[in-house]
C-alpha cells in the first residue's frame, strides 16, 4: 500500500530504463567519492599527527574543518542551487573538490592540510545535495525508493574500502597515498559526469525572478520544508552521537583488540552494501512508512543493546553492529525518498543545500554533545555511553513524529487537486 494514499493499491513495479541504471550508478559512484574522502581521516591520524608534528587537538581542529566548512558552503550555494543546469552545477563543485583533494595528498604543514580541507569541505559539502536533486528530477516517486538504497550503498562501499585502503597505501607508501588514490578514481567519475550525463534543466522553465538571497528565505520559511528540515537534523545527530566513540568503544569495553577493527567495519559493510537496494525495494513496494517505522524501531532496540554490551566475542559485536545499521538504513533511504517529494521542482536544490548544511552542522554539534556525555575512566574504558544511546532514542522517537506529519502534509497536497 502506497504511503501517500492509504486507499490505493499497490503501486505497480516499473523497471530502470538502461540509461536510468547508468545514471543512478553514476550518483552512487560520485557519493562514494566524497564520502571516501571523509572517511579516510579517521585512521589516517595516528601516520598525519607525527608526519605534521601536531596535537590530537589540532588534528581535531583539521577532521572538524571540513563539516563546518561543508556546512557553510551548502547554506551559501542554496540560493544558487536552482539557478543552473544541475550537471554543470555538479561538474563545478566535483571539480573543486578533486582539487581540494588533491591539495590534501601535496599538503605538508598543519596549515597547508587546514586550508586543503576547509576547500575541500566547501565544494565536497554541495555535492550530495546536487545529487540528490538529481535523484528527485530524473526518477518518478515509485522509483526513488530504489534509487536513495542504491546512493545509500557509496556510505557502506566507503566504509568498505576507507580504512583498510587508507591503512594499506599509507604504511606502503605514506599517508598521502590514499588522496591520491581519490582523485585518480574520482577522475574518472569526473570523465563519466561530464560526458554521458545529459543536461538537468527542467527545473529551470518555472524560474521567477526572485534573486538568490530570496530564493534562500523563500525556502526556509515554507512551513511545508520545516519538519523535513528538523528531521533531517535529528536524523544526523544520532549518527554522529555514536560515531566518534565506536572504535573506543570496542577497543577498551568491548575487549576487541584494534587490530580487528577493519574485520568489523569490513563485514558491516559488505552486509549493508547487500542490504541497501533491498530496502530501497521494499520501499518502493510497501510504502516509505512502514520500513521508516520498522528501521526507527530497529535502531532503538539495536543502539540501546549496543551502548550497555559489556565485553563479548567478535562475532556478537559483528551481529550487533550488522543489525544496527540495518535499521539506520532502513530509516534513512526511505525518508530520503519521502523528503524528495516535499519542495517544489524550482526549490529542490536549494531545499537539499539547506539539508545538507543541516546535517554537517547538526552532526558537528552532536559530537561535541557526546563528548561532553562521556569520559575515560582510570581503566581507560568509556564512562557514560549508555547516556549517548538514550539521547539517540530520543531523537529517533521525535525523528518517528515529524516523518508522519511530513507524510500527512503530502498526503494532503496529492488529495487536494482530486
């Protein structure tokens, strides 16, 4: 049963065009791109912290630099994000970002790796919007559900290959391997971008006049876009929560040695590569509600086991990261797909800047948040996370109440013309 209209039948299965396959793998490939770029920082610390000479906290102050940066670069393209052909908008801000990368392989000062990432952070952070809009413009709503599960698989194929690839080139060749690693590949997306993708300009036929500042306070200020906004942000705050602190957290209270962190994040992530377009079938099949409902319940069952394990084996910390993330997906691709259908085609990228700058701001701040949750206890175990897991529940509950409201308001509009 669709989740827009509940008296409606089923919607019928409509296949992918080839080139609407080529097109969704491309924005999975890009997504994987620049999400890779982000993830490689975290085990790349221990080599960049010696090589620069710098503290943890300057290295902290380099790995924040590109989500505020990100953050603030979405909210100052959002004004701009409906104004052009979305291909050539997406051209110019990969572009940007391969250069950024690009400066953070040749960096060799804390200064010169600061600037690299605040550059990269500002034209890495429109990028997903663009995409998305993208995802929203080229395919028909019965079709988004599977298009956000197969973007959805860049995060887990990242995960993948971020860090066991970061470890690999960086202790066979050094730490600035691995960017250029990421620009070659990215390179060839760039290629596939600029050459086969056609023109994304059907947004531009129903432009008025308003200039960009206008465009930007039209979007925030429609209430229609507010508790999608809102939700976007505890969505992001509950990930975040928990991310920093995992590998701690595993290591000193979960007695997994770091050495087999890689096989962790290696299996979790072949799992959700799998897991992603199933989900995004399913709810493309039995509406965006009913697996959002079943992925928020997953999540607060999961997060709540994970955060209060004590020290077990292997393959129960697996199990458990495996299903937790199984549930964060299923939030998160069908809430995607229910969002793609809240702005107007004239607002979607600007609508999706603003999400995006959202999230990056949102997520800054819920790790701060959880660091002020936690502590190291003498034994060097983690002291407190189980206050983390319940601030995520609580997030994941009130995220449960404004997806129904956003649904309800586009079950309204698709009624109000009938």
């Amino acid at each position: 049963m669709s989740a827009f209209d509940k008296t409606s039948p089923k919607p019928p299965t409509i296949a992918f065009t080839g080139y609407q396959k080529f097109v969704a793998g491309l924005l999975a490939f890009l997504q994987f791109a620049v999400i890779l770029d982000f993830m490689v920082m975290s085990p790349l610390g221990a080599v960049i912290m010696p090589s620069l000479g710098i503290s943890p906290a300057k290295f902290g102050i380099v790995v924040s630099a590109y989500a505020f940066s990100a953050g603030l670069s979405g909210l100052l393209a959002a004004g701009f994000a409906d104004r052009f052909d979305r291909k050539k908008l997406l051209l110019f801000f990969y572009v940007g970002f391969l250069c950024g990368t690009l400066w953070c392989g040749l960096a060799r000062s804390f200064e010169a790796m600061l600037a690299a990432r605040i550059v990269t952070g500002l034209f890495g952070g429109v990028i997903g919007s663009v995409l998305l809009a993208i995802a929203t413009d080229l395919y028909a709503p019965a079709l988004r559900g599977r298009v956000m599960g197969i973007i959805q698989t860049a995060f887990a194929a990242s995960q993948v290959m971020g860090i066991p690839v970061a470890l690999y080139l960086s202790n066979h060749f050094d730490w600035h391997a691995p960017f250029f690693l990421i620009v070659g590949v990215g390179a060839v997306g760039g290629m596939l971008l600029a050459w086969k993708l056609e023109p994304v300009d059907a947004h531009l036929k129903g432009q008025t006049s308003a200039n960009a500042l206008q465009h930007l306070v039209a979007t925030v200020t429609d209430r229609r876009h507010l508790p999608a906004l809102a939700t976007t942000c505890l969505l992001a705050t509950g990930g975040f929560m928990l991310m920093p602190f995992s590998s701690v957290f595993t290591v000193n209270n979960l007695g997994i040695g770091i050495e087999k962190l890689p096989t962790i994040y290696l299996i979790t992530g072949l799992c959700t590569i799998f897991v992603g377009p199933l989900i995004g079938k399913l709810s493309d099949r039995f509406g965006k509600m009913p697996v959002f409902y079943f992925g928020s319940l997953v999540t607060i069952v999961m997060v709540l086991t994970y955060t209060h394990l004590s020290i077990v084996p292997l393959p129960v910390v697996i199990a458990v990261n495996v299903v937790m993330f199984l549930g964060i997906f299923s939030r998160m691709i069908p809430y995607q797909a229910l969002a793609a259908a809240v702005p107007e085609a004239g607002m979607r990228g600007s609508f999706n800047a603003i999400s995006a700058s959202l999230q990056q701001l949102s997520g800054g701040l819920a790790a701060v948040i959880a660091g002020h949750l936690v502590s190291t206890g003498a034994d060097g175990r983690l002291q407190g996370f189980p206050l983390v897991g319940y601030v995520v529940v609580g997030t994941t509950i009130v995220a449960g109440f404004l997806v129904t409201q956003v649904n309800k308001e586009l079950q309204s509009r698709e009624a109000a013309p009938a």
